[in-house]
C-alpha cells in the first residue's frame, strides 16, 4: 500500500456495502454498493488515484454499474476525478452546476500550475475535462436503488452549493466540508451563519458515524469543535467591526488568534494564513450586512465570491 504521493490506499468497509478510502489526496471519496449497482460519493483530483479509486469499485461490485456520483460540493478536491467514472449520472446542488459550468481554460491552468512542485502529479494534469452535474436539486432529494437510500441534502456554509450524503439505514452520513477535523476549514466561500446551522442540522440526523471531506471518520462530537472556531470568527470580527476596523485590520489582526485554533504543517503555513485571511474577509462582509440590517439600513454589499485554490 503506497500512501503519500500517490496515496493509493486500499478502501476501508465502514457498514456492509459502504466504503470509503481516507489515503487519496483532496477529500475521502465513498461509495454504496446497491443490487442495482453503485453510489459514489465525491471523486479523486489526482487522475491515477481516481483510476485507482474505479478499480477498487469495480473490484469490489464487478459487473455492476455506476448508477450516480454525487458531489458535495464543486472544488476540485471533490469534483475534479469525475471525468474517470463516465458514463454515469453526475448529480450536485444546482449552484454546483453553476459554478462547474464556469470552469474555464484558466482555472485548469490554475489546477495544473498548484502542482508545479510535484511533477509526477502535474504531468498528470494535462487533459482536465471538468464533467458539470447531469442532475441537480435545490433542497433535498432521495436516490432509492435495491433497498439503499441516500438522502442528498443541502446544507451550505461551506460553499453555497454544499450538500450532504445521509444514509437513514445505516445512520452514516458523509458531511463533505461542513466538517473539519484537526484542520483549518476552508471559508473563502462560506456563509458561517448558514455553516452553524449544517452543523446543527448533522448532529439532529442522529448519525452514528460522520465521513468528513478531509480527516478521519469521526461522530458528531467533532461538530462541536468547528463550530467553536466559526463562533469565534464571528465574534472577534464583529468586536473589529464595532471598534471601527476595516477589512484589512481584521484579516491582519486575526490571523494569528485563528492560526492557533488547529495544527498547521510548516510547510503549508502561508497557504493556510492566506485561506484563513480569505475566511475573515468572508465574514466580515457577513457581520457587516448583519450590522447595517439590525440597525435598519439596508445592505448595500453583495454576495460576491472570492473562490481562490479552493478545497
Ligand atoms: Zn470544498
């Protein structure tokens, strides 16, 4: 078993018939196994990970076919491996078609350029083809095939097309990146008022096990801890705003208090300082609005996105 680089792992069976494997790089993809053939959740960015990833599936349910992927949301950790599952269904947030859509020459250029320190991986980015969602939904949907259900439902937070895979059976639900664990949630895209809320929404599931985007399995204990980090955002971003700071004096004045709330490899330092910064920026916009509107302004900031190297 190689991990690391290549991170080609072997897939873990978390419930009879539903697998996941935590070791490939940019999220832990699943799958369900049904009579009638197979739920993927998520897919590989790395192309020989995403090759490795349909082997394991067609391993593991030979004959049988990929009835859907389904997105959590549309960065390139979980909807870039696409492309390796044809013909099959792709299925995500409306918003995730949007922005999928909007994935142009640039942004695979984007992709192919992150990985200018890792060679064997960028010479495998050479024929990104981005595979939109087929099928999207708005608010929830079922997928009922031989006597499995996956509950598809939207949540937000984390990106304004997130949404979550539950299992009601098997009380799993694969959360996406609503969850952190042991890291930095990425939030340059988020709504952390609507973030609070996803978190709450998983822990009223009542799930036995939570499959995180990124980290390991865990239970809805671990929600608590993000949820501590967003409050805490919030709040010292509104103390910044009342005391007449700007955008900039928050980023700069904060980073260092967030920096501190999860541990930080040495090596991917400035690149989480640069995602945290982008976080604050997000949310002082937010408490900005929230602000004007209890004071019975109207908001004049828009919703604008700051999709950067997203995760
Ligand atoms: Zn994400």
């Amino acid at each position: 078993m190689k991990i690391g680089v290549t991170g080609l792992g072997e897939r873990k069976e978390i419930a009879p018939g539903v697998f996941i494997n935590a070791a490939y790089r940019g999220c832990t993809p699943g799958f369900v196994s049904t009579e009638e053939g197979v739920i993927m959740i998520d897919t590989p960015l790395i192309p020989e990970q995403a090759i490795d990833w349909r082997a394991q599936i067609e391993e593991e349910c030979p004959d049988q076919p990929i009835l859907y992927v389904f997105n959590t949301d549309h960065h390139r950790g979980h909807a870039l491996g696409n492309q390796y599952f044809m013909p099959t269904t792709v299925i995500a947030h409306e918003r995730a078609h949007k922005e999928m859509s909007g994935y142009t020459e640039n942004f695979k250029e984007r992709v192919f350029n992150s990985f200018k320190r890792e060679p064997d991986i960028q010479k495998q980015m050479t024929n990104i083809e981005i595979i939109p969602p087929h099928l999207t939904f708005t608010e929830r949907t079922k997928l009922l095939y031989g006597g499995r259900e996956v509950d598809l439902i939207y949540v937000g937070g984390h990106t304004p097309a997130t949404s979550i895979a539950w299992l009601p059976e098997e009380k799993i639900c694969f959360v996406g990146d609503v969850l952190w664990v042991d890291q930095h949630p990425y939030m340059a895209q988020a709504n952390s008022k609507e973030w609070l809320e996803g978190l709450a929404l998983i822990r009223e599931l009542g799930a036995e096990k939570l499959i995180p985007g990124h980290g390991p399995t865990c239970t809805a204990e671990a929600t608590h801890k993000v949820e501590e980090y967003i409050i805490f955002m919030r709040g010292r971003v509104r103390d910044y705003y009342l005391e007449g700071k700007n955008k900039n004096e928050a980023k700069s004045g904060l980073v260092s208090e967030m920096l501190a709330w999860f541990p930080v490899p040495p090596d991917r330092k400035a690149k989480i300082e640069s995602q945290i910064k982008s976080g604050i920026n997000r949310v002082f916009r937010e408490i900005q609005r929230e602000e004007e509107i209890s004071n019975g302004g109207v908001s004049a900031s828009s919703d604008d996105d700051d999709d950067d190297d997203s995760e």
